[in-house]
C-alpha cells in the first residue's frame, strides 16, 4: 500500500469506547499499532464512561458538520467526528496505509471486514445474548446453549471455510494474506476477531484448528501476531484483557465438546 498520510502529514486520531473492554474499539487499537500511529484512546482515561456516554446522549444532536452517532466505537478527526466499525475502518484504512484510497479494491476489503465482522464479532455476542442485550447472560442461558451449539457446530465452520476460500482465490496473491498480496486492515479484523473467537470458545477452535482444514486461517492469526508492533502492543500494558465484552468465556457453553 502507498505510504500512510499519517506518516507524512501530523494528525491526531482521537478513539472513543468503553473502557475495560477489547470489543470493537480493539480493531482500530490495531490499526494504529500496525502503523505506528499516535492516538488519544479515551478509554485509557478517568472520564472514559462519561465521554462515552456523552455521544450516544438523547440530548447530543452532534454540529454542524457531523450529525449524532449511534454508539461506540466514535472516531475524532480533527473536524470529522464518525461511528459504526466498519465505516471507520473504510476511513482509515488508506490514512494508515492499510488499503486503497480508490478502486474496486476498497469494496472488496470492505465485504471481507463485513463478513468476518458479522461472524465472529456479531454471532459471538448472540451466543451469550441471543434474546436481548439488555438482559443478563444468566437470565438466557438455556437459549444461549442453543445458540452456541449452532455457532460451533455450523456457524464458526462455515465462517472460517469462507476465509480459507478467499486464502485459496487469486485476488488474495502471494504472501498469505486475505487480498493483494500483502497485509491490509482486514487481515488484522481476522486477527482480533478470532483471537476473540479463541478466547470464548477455546476448545471448539483447537478442535476446527486441528481438523487442518483451515491451515492457512491460522498461518495468518499467527504471522499477524509476530508483526513487529502487533507483537510489542500484544505484549503491553495497553492491551486490554477480555472480560464481560463481546467475546466472553462462559465453560458451560462448551461443555458438550
């Protein structure tokens, strides 16, 4: 990819997300840290809750230029205020270095975040929340058993099939990576996104990584965790433990394995 903007023009990235937690705003910790990028990472400060909370306030109707967002993840650059995930990951992706600026290419990596994003983001919190998110895992645990035995027996599977497929096409190139031959944004949504995976069901995916049908998924989990700042930021304090987040181990919900 072309030489990141943010290596040649001084800017300031500025993440707003929950503190405590890796969730989403994790992804974007790892484009920064793959591109040696500063940023201001409001979940690392004492008003993290409060600043969060702040955007998705009934009462915030944004500015003048940006309208009111959702929910975290929240990017800040310099006037440019944006949410939703994969929205900023399209935005940053050519500022790091990571991806096209113009191109089918920008599509195209944006359909593999989305569909590795729905996989192993989204359905991984619906094994521990399949009813609603705003009951507790213990007031759904039987539905919730039922989800996951579908999540590890046939979701998962066919997830990580679709990633070895685009392993296996020719738009992926040389090297090992998702698409053109070298590594871009997505290759390091799989990686958080399965890491994730592995901590929540870490039985299910020794077991799919063993079957070796998947060989090459998990040459890229591995090759993207020895990059030189991958490594460093892996091996920190400022990487965030997984607890009550989107990937969560819950024993029961393996138990059959």
């Amino acid at each position: 990819m072309a030489e990141p903007e943010a290596k040649r023009v001084k800017t300031e990235y500025e993440l707003i997300y929950w503190p405590g937690i890796p969730g989403r705003g994790e992804v974007v910790r790892l484009l920064f840290e793959d591109a040696g990028v500063a940023y201001i990472d409001t979940a690392k400060g004492d008003n993290a809750v409060p600043t969060t909370l702040s955007y998705m306030d009934a009462s915030n109707l944004g500015d003048e230029k940006n309208p009111p967002v959702f929910a975290p993840p929240v990017l800040k650059h310099g006037e440019l205020v944006i949410n939703q995930l994969s929205n900023i990951l399209l935005y940053l992706a050519p500022k790091l270095g990571l991806g096209p600026a113009s191109g089918d290419g920008v599509y195209h990596l944006n359909s593999i975040a989305l569909t590795i994003l729905d996989g192993l983001c989204v359905e991984v919190h619906d094994t521990h929340h399949p009813i609603a998110t705003h009951k507790y895992y213990e007031d759904q645990k039987e539905e919730a058993k039922l989800r996951a035995e579908a999540f590890r027996e046939e979701r998962l599977p066919k997830y990580l099939t679709y990633v070895q497929r685009l392993l296996d096409a020719k738009t992926s190139g040389e090297g090992g990576w998702l698409y053109g031959g070298e590594l871009t944004y997505v290759d390091l949504v799989l990686f958080q996104c399965l890491d994730g995976t592995k901590f929540a069901f870490p039985k299910t995916v020794e077991k799919l990584k063993k079957s070796g049908k998947y060989d090459d998924v998990f040459k890229l989990y591995d090759a993207v965790k020895e990059r030189p700042n991958i490594k460093a930021y892996l091996e920190s304090d400022k990487r965030i433990d997984y607890s009550d987040g989107i990937w969560r181990h819950y024993p029961e919900l393996e138990e059959d394995e």
